[in-house]
C-alpha cells in the first residue's frame, strides 16, 4: 500500500483544483462560479496507486444562482406627457427593467415610486408590469410639473435595485 495520486482529467481549464493525502482528496472551487454563464460542470477525478492501477470518478457541480444582478431600465430616464384635467386611472405611461439573474423568483421585478414631493405621491401608482397611472386629475394652474424616480426592485431577501428618473413638463400639457 502506497500513495495515491489524484488529477482532473481532461484539456479544458476548470474553476476546480484538487488537494490529496496519503489516500484521500477534495476538490475544491478555485475562482468564482457564475449561473448565468454557466450552469454546470462536468468532469473525471482519476485516482493511481504505485502500481499504476486507476479507478476513476464522474463528477458533476450544480452551480446554484444568487441575486447578483440588479435590475436595469430599458432607459435611463421616460418623459410621459398627459393633458391637463385628464380623468383618474387614465395610463400616464410604462417603464420597463430586466433583471439578468438566472433563475425566475431572483429576478422578478416589483415597481415603486419615490416622490420628491410628499404632496405628488397621491397622483400616481405604479403595478408591477411598470404601469404608471394617475390618482388624481391634473390641474396645470396648481402644480405645473411632476418629478420622481421609478425604482424597481428584485424581489429576492438580498434585493437589489435600480432607478430611473421621470421629467417635467413647461405647458399646459404634462410631461413626467
């Protein structure tokens, strides 16, 4: 009885190394694994004796997907327009934001606003398809502009976020 050697098979460079004693190993991860470029990996441990008989093992590592994409805006900031004295829950307009997260529940996505005004948040909400709707009617003789920031949120216990800023308008027409 002697001591065993133990390799990776194969030419293709693997996230993995392998550290060995006298007759037993662990392979361990040797860079940073990412779900969204790969899923996982497959390959061969072999294992010799002095006598260079061999035994050899398939091996598999599930990479499993964490929240490390935040979600991103189609734009970096959306100008809507609505006429003054439009009716209550008209559509004002849509924001869209992705999240490149692997896996569905880390990157659905949930909309909220942040006004600058306290006053202005009871004009408008937001869904989570990003539908923006007015509240209230608009009175271009009361307040002559909207700003506020969308912020769209993953929905994952370590959430991450984005943001995108809505404009103002000049005339009797509104513009967010």
């Amino acid at each position: 009885r002697g001591r065993l050697s133990f390799a990776i098979d194969g030419s293709v460079t693997l996230p993995f190394g392998i550290l060995f004693g006298n007759d037993s190993a662990v392979v361990y991860l040797s860079q940073y694994l990412d779900m969204e470029h790969r899923q996982s990996f497959d390959f061969m441990v072999t294992v010799r004796d002095p006598g260079n008989n061999e035994a050899k093992i398939s091996i598999r590592v599930n990479v499993v997907d964490e929240n490390d994409e935040g979600p991103i805006f189609s734009r970096p900031s959306y100008v809507f327009y609505k006429l003054e004295g439009t009716i209550t829950d008209s559509l004002v307009g849509q924001v869209v934001a992705s999240d490149n997260d692997y896996t569905e529940y880390r990157n659905a996505i949930r909309f909220s606003l942040s006004m600058y005004s306290p006053s202005d948040s009871s004009f408008f909400s937001i869904d989570d398809n990003g539908l923006i709707r007015l509240l209230r009617e608009l009175d271009f003789e009361t307040q002559t502009e909207f700003r506020f920031v969308v912020v769209a949120s993953n929905t994952d216990i370590d959430a991450r976020s984005g943001e995108a800023l809505l404009h103002r308008t000049r005339r009797n027409e509104r513009r967010f």
